[in-house]
C-alpha cells in the first residue's frame, strides 16, 4: 500500500466541507414539510424540514422568529430561505432559516385566520358582549395617527354634525414596526381618565392587509374587547374588515360613518325634540282628560247631589242601633233577676 500524500484531521475535513458548503449555498430557498418542531426558553426554534424523501435539519434564531407572523408548527408545508450552515462539532449540516412563509397561502393570511379562530373560541367576538352607544356622547376619545387623513375626516364630518363633543385624540402610530403596542396602550390609557369617556374611536384610512395589520394583533384585539368604554372601529374602507372590527361593538366603514354614529345632526336632534314635544303634548291631554272624567265621576256622586240623604241615613242607622241597644239591655236585666229569684 503506497503511502498517503497528506492526512487530513477530522476538525480539516469538517472545516474544509463548512468553508465549501457555506460558500456555495450563502442564499438558497428550501420547501418542504415541518416535523420535530421545538421551541425552547431561549426562544431559538428548532425543527426539521423534510419531503417523501429527504430530510434536513434548519434553526430559526430568536430575532427571526419574533418577527413571524404565525404559528410555527408541525406538518405545515413551507417555504424557507436562508443559508446553509456546518455545524462542526457534529459534522452535520442545517439550515439557518432568515425567511419563513407558509407554502399556498400567504403567512398574514394564515395568521390572520389562526388568530381569529383562538379569539373567536374565547368569545371575543360575541353580540351579547358588546356594549350600546350612549344616546349623546360628550367626551369621544380617538385613537389614530394625529397626521392621517382619518383624524381630519373624523373631526370635520363631526364639527358640521355637532359641536357639543369634546374630542380627546390619543395619537398612535398606525402601521408598522410597534403601531399594535401603542394603540393597545392608548385603548387602555382612555379607560384610565378620571373624566368620563363616553365612547373610543379606534380608526385609520385604508390600505393592503400589511397596512392594517397592527389591527390585526393580539395585544389591540385584546385592548378593545377589555374596554369597560364603548369601541367604535372605523379602519380602512367598507371592504376592509379586522380583528378589531370585529371585536369593536360597533363598526363604522368609514371615519366618516363613525362621526355620524357619535353625534346626531342638529336637524336630527330638532326633529327628535319635536316629536317628544308632540308625544309630551299628547300625554298631558290625555291626563288631563282622564282627570276630568275622574272629577265629574266625583261631581255627580250621590255624596254631592244630595248630602243631607247620607246625614239622614246615617242617623237612622243609629237609632236602629239604639232601638237593638234597649232591648239587649232589658233582656239581660230580665235574665239577671231571673237567676236572683231562683237564687
């Protein structure tokens, strides 16, 4: 047997397979179904990722998975990218997984429905737990971007409508890295005032689900259906529905609608007025005509017509009265001497 030209070490051949490998796949994208799935404390998420015929092992570092947008678990099928990385002490290779997406639908929508099924099983959205509007509200407290179009078609539509309403603006941001933190602090915020908050507006113009998502997480979902105040959501257009919306007791389509749902118009109120008047007008006719009755009811009673006849009456009943006194006293004086005279 001839003599090798070189040996390699374990640690060279694993080192120079990692500095191969590494080089080659620094991006690669890789699909397949999740199995062994593995969250630990430290937050890092471990699992394998396999197909009908291979399997390889992938890691998803605490920062990456803090940024998914659903749940992680096993026998999903995804999407992955990432790179490919040696890990030398067991001279096996996994991939460091940088991106995630649920494979056939998009990772906010399969967040999207997984969210509102768990919140749905808990009630959150049920029609007996939402509260009413108050009839006339006086202090409207606003969650919203105080930039946004949303506060300015809110305050506008409201101003022609009515200004008795004192408006209280809790600004937010409304999308982005955050936005749900602030919104469910503000939500809280408002429960909190020692002054009375009649009912919250939670709103925001439209945009794409990514827009909107921050009314799509948990903490927000949460804030609004804990709320001891009234929630009207009015976020995006008609055709933009949230979790908030849902768990809000009254959605607005618009912020626009929702100025209308706060405060009547004064025509509104002045036509309000007028038929209360009318039914008030009504009532005390009504009353007033039943007393009526009731005092010529009174006004012809025998008692008015002919008082002397109840005076008359009545001293022949005492009389009779007297007649029945004399003759039980004399029939008792009578038995009395009766049982003297035997005695």
């Amino acid at each position: 047997m001839s003599e090798p030209d070189h040996i390699y070490s374990i640690s060279e051949v694993t080192f120079l397979l990692k500095d191969l490998v590494e080089t080659t796949f620094p991006s690669v994208w890789v699909a397949g179904e999740i199995s062994d799935f593995a969250r630990p404390r430290s937050g890092h998420c471990y699992l394998t990722l396999k197909d009908d015929r291979c399997q390889m092992r992938a890691v998803i570092w605490k920062g990456t998975a803090a940024r998914l947008k659903f749940d992680v678990e096993d026998g999903l099928e995804v999407v992955c990218r990432g790179h490919i990385d040696v890990y030398a002490p067991r001279g096996s290779y996994q991939l460091i997984v940088e991106e995630i997406q649920p494979r056939g639908v998009g990772a906010l929508e399969l967040a999207l429905r997984k969210l509102r099924e768990k919140l749905a099983s808990e009630g959150l959205f049920e029609p007996a737990r939402k509260k009413r509007l108050p009839a006339f509200a006086r202090r409207v407290g606003v969650v919203t971007s105080p930039t946004g179009a949303a506060v300015r078609d809110f305050l506008e539509v409201l101003r022609r409508r009515w200004r008795g309403v004192d408006v209280l603006v809790a600004p937010t941001r409304v999308q982005g890295e955050g936005a749900a933190a602030e919104i469910a602090a503000a939500i809280a915020d408002l429960n909190r005032m020692p002054s009375d908050i009649d009912c919250i507006v939670v709103t925001r113009g439209g945009g794409s689900l990514e827009d909107l998502w921050a009314f799509n997480e948990e903490p927000v979902v949460r804030a609004v259906a804990a709320s001891h105040i009234p929630v009207i959501s009015a976020i995006g257009h008609e055709i933009d529905v949230t979790l908030t919306d849902l768990a809000a007791d009254v959605r607005a389509a618009t912020p626009s609608e929702a100025a209308e749902l706060v405060a009547p118009t004064a025509d509104e109120i002045s036509a309000s007025l007028g038929h209360l008047g009318a039914r008030l007008v009504s009532a005390l006719r009504h009353n007033a005509s039943n007393a009526k009755r009731r005092l010529d009811g009174v006004i012809n009673a025998r008692a008015f017509r002919r008082p002397h006849d109840l005076v008359a009456d009545r001293a022949r009943r005492i009389d009779e009265l007297d007649a029945r006194l004399t003759r039980s006293l004399g029939h008792r004086q009578n038995l009395a001497q009766t049982r003297l005279d035997a005695m």
